[in-house]
C-alpha cells in the first residue's frame, strides 16, 4: 500500500469516525418531564417506566420534574405565559389545554395516534378532552369518578347502616346531622387550595340542572345565573350551615384533609379515584382506614332535579405534549399507555383507560364501584375548573370559596362566575 494510499484511507477513516459522532449527538435528545406524583410509590412508578424506556431507547434521556398540584399549575402557567413549555406535562384535557393549543404551545398528535393507539383507549370520551377540532395534544393515562368516600367504622358508630349509605340529598343531610350528634366530624375538606371545595358546587348543580344547563351556560344561551346554580349554592349553603368540615377546613390543603379522612377523624370525603392510596399515605400510621372500612357512594340524588341521579362529575389525568418536544416524546408517551404498562399502574393508582384491564379490579368493591359510576353515566361532567376557560374556571374555585367563608350568598356566587363567563365566553 502506497504512502499516498495509506494517508488517503486514514483521513476517510477519520473523517466516517467523525461523522458517525456528530450523527450520535444530534441523536441524543432530552425530554423534560412534568408531574404531580409526589408520593413515593408513584413517582417510583414513573421514574421505573422512564427508566425502562432509557434502557431500550439509549440515545433517549427523560429529566423528570415533580411538583405539588398547586405549584405545578402555578409554575406551567409562568413557563406558558413565556412560550417554553416542557415537553411532557401533567394535563387534565378541556379548556386549559385547548388554550395552549389555541396559543401554539402543544403539539398535534393527532397523526401518530391515528388507529391502533387511539383505538386502544376505552373511553374515547376521555381521550377526546385532550383535542378539539381533530387535532390532539396528549392523552389520558387514568380516568376515574368523584363520589363519596366514606368510613364504614364510623358511620357503625355514629349508628348509621354503612351497607346502605345515602342516596338522595335528604338523606345525606340527615346522615350529617346523625353523625354530628354522635360527636364525629362528618366531612374532610381541603378548602385552602380552593378546587376540593368546588366539587360540591359543581356536583349540585349536576344534579339539579342537568347536562342541558351546562351546556346553555356554557354556549351562551343560557347564563351561569341561572336557577340550577343559583340553586346549587343554596343546597350548599344548607351544608355549610351545618358546620359539618373539620375545624380549619378554610386553610386545610388537600393532602392534610386526605390525612384527617385516613386518621378516621372525618366520616366523609368528596373526592376522586385516587383517596383510597392518598388517605392512607397522608395519614398518621401510612395505612389508613384498611379496605374494610372504606365504602364509596355516587353522589346523592336531588329528585327535584333536572339531572340523573347517575349523571358523574369527574375526570383523571394525562400527559400532553409541547409544542418544541423532540418526536420521541410522543412514543415515550405511547409507552406510558400501553396495556402491560396500565396494568402495572393499576396496582399502585391508575384505574386503567385501555381495553382489557378492567379485570385488575375484579378483588376491589371501592374500585368496582368507581368503575360502575365512571362507565355508567347518562352524563360525564369534567371539573369546571378544568373543562372550562381557565378565567372561567378560576371564577368557580374563587365565588364558591367565597361561600364556604360566609362571604358570598348563592345569588352573588353565581353572579360572579357569570360576570367572567359572560366576559370570557360570548
């Protein structure tokens, strides 16, 4: 081999050698990670996922950030408001993320969900809150149901029938007053971060005005004012009345009153699918009240209502894209839903949103009966603060806060949120 040969080869060598370097790092990306599973055995079970993922992806590395619920919106609303979004965040779907979409800052991913993923979810309703107009910018990973969650211990003690939990609205009252007289606090609310609060708002106005209230509200032909939700603050001011929270509910955050529910220090708790793993970690012992003693009823009907006794408020949670996010995010997020993926969830605290999973529940009546009220429903009702315009939204949290500290009376509650849809919406 010549010297002129041999000079050439080398530099080729070199040159291929260079190359293929440049090539591995512009392969090499990052995808930056938002959730809100602050608890030890869920963030356990992302950072696992993510992990497993690293390991078959090599060129792939996912940061993750966690954040408490409330600081999470606080923080993704500042980075929003200056065009740099994470690449994977935590997302309920709804008005808050259609804005995001409306403003450029998630990414469509319509074109790679198209068939089988899509068609793996079991509840498309799900699925479709996190896209409008054929376009979607994530997808659900969990999707339960708000209802009533109750100590089955306590309601024996206070002589109610915990095998037959209230079902109409009178009945519900009365069971307060009962549980009352026999000196145990009926209700664990987390009013300082104002969304637990809202449910009950929320719920009443289900009951009494129906889907169609909603939705005249909500296009305008109708008006937040009207008699459903001026109701519904006067059927919540009955509550109130009662003074049946813990004391210091006012400035009680979600995790504490998931705490007093799991002391056994409250007989009731209106919340979503995720209280029986939260109560038994908030509270003092890390257990809990034990499967045995927790029960979950639908919320009680009002038979003077417009809406169906069955009709569910609630949601679950997902994870969207941005809008800057490198592709291997969406086949990260692929990942996350998958059924073997799911299935693993379900044992720490998904209730699974694709096919065939449902049978994880087959040993557990708290779930089972989440999962009849979720799949049940004439009518499913996102969280206002959620599936409506983010002002909008934070005018309920706001006016009904304003209620539950004596601060408002039912009229000028629904007032105020009209006032700001009014504004928002027309």
């Amino acid at each position: 081999m010549n010297k002129g040969f041999r000079i050439a080869l080398v530099a080729l060598v070199t040159m291929l050698v260079l190359s293929a370097a440049v090539v591995s790092a512009q392969d090499e990306v990052t995808i930056n990670w938002w959730h809100i599973a602050t608890e030890t055995t869920q963030a356990g079970y992302w950072q696992g996922l993510a992990d497993a993922y690293m390991a078959e992806n090599p060129n792939v590395n996912i940061e993750i950030t966690i954040l408490e619920n409330a600081a999470f919106k606080e923080r993704l609303n500042t980075v929003m408001q200056a065009n740099d979004p994470p690449d994977l965040f935590q997302s309920w779907g709804g008005a808050v993320l259609w804005n995001f979409a409306d403003n450029g800052l998630v990414r469509n991913i319509a074109p790679e969900l198209e068939g089988e993923w899509k068609d793996s979810f079991s509840t498309q309703a799900a699925l479709n809150l996190f896209g409008q107009n054929g376009e979607y910018y994530g997808v659900p990973y969990t999707w339960g149901a708000v209802g009533m969650f109750y100590n089955k211990a306590l309601f024996t003690e206070a002589g109610l029938d915990p095998e037959n939990p209230p079902q109409t609205w009178a009945e519900f009252i009365d069971a307060v007053q009962t549980l009352k007289d026999a000196g145990i606090t009926p209700i664990a609310l987390g009013e300082g971060e104002k969304w637990p609060g809202h449910f009950w708002w929320v719920y009443l106005a289900l009951r009494l005005g129906g889907e169609e209230a909603f939705l005249n509200a909500y296009t305008r032909t109708g008006s937040f004012a009207d008699e459903p939700f001026v109701q519904a603050g006067e059927y919540l001011q009955q509550l109130i009345d009662l003074q049946p929270f813990q004391e210091g509910f006012l400035a009680t955050t979600h995790p504490e009153s998931q705490g007093v529910f799991g002391n056994s220090e409250a007989a009731m708790m209106l919340m979503g699918q995720w209280v029986p793993d939260a109560q038994a970690q908030y509270s003092a012992t890390g257990e809990g009240i034990g499967d045995e003693n927790l029960g979950f009823f639908n919320f009680p009907g009002i038979e003077e209502g417009a809406g169906a006794p069955d009709d569910v408020m609630g949601g679950g949670d997902g994870f969207a894209i941005g809008i800057n996010a490198p592709d291997e995010t969406v086949d990260f997020l692929r990942f996350l839903t998958t059924e073997e993926n799911q299935r693993a969830g379900a044992a720490i605290f998904i209730v699974p949103v694709v096919n065939d999973t449902e049978d994880v529940f087959a040993d557990d009546p708290v779930m089972q009966s989440i999962l009849e009220a979720r799949n049940n429903a004439p009518y499913f009702q996102l969280y206002y603060d959620q599936f409506l315009p983010p002002a909008v939204g934070s005018a309920v949290v706001d006016a009904v806060e304003l209620m539950f500290n004596g601060a408002a009376t039912a009229e000028e509650a629904a007032q105020a949120i009209e006032d700001v849809a009014a504004f928002e919406l027309d």
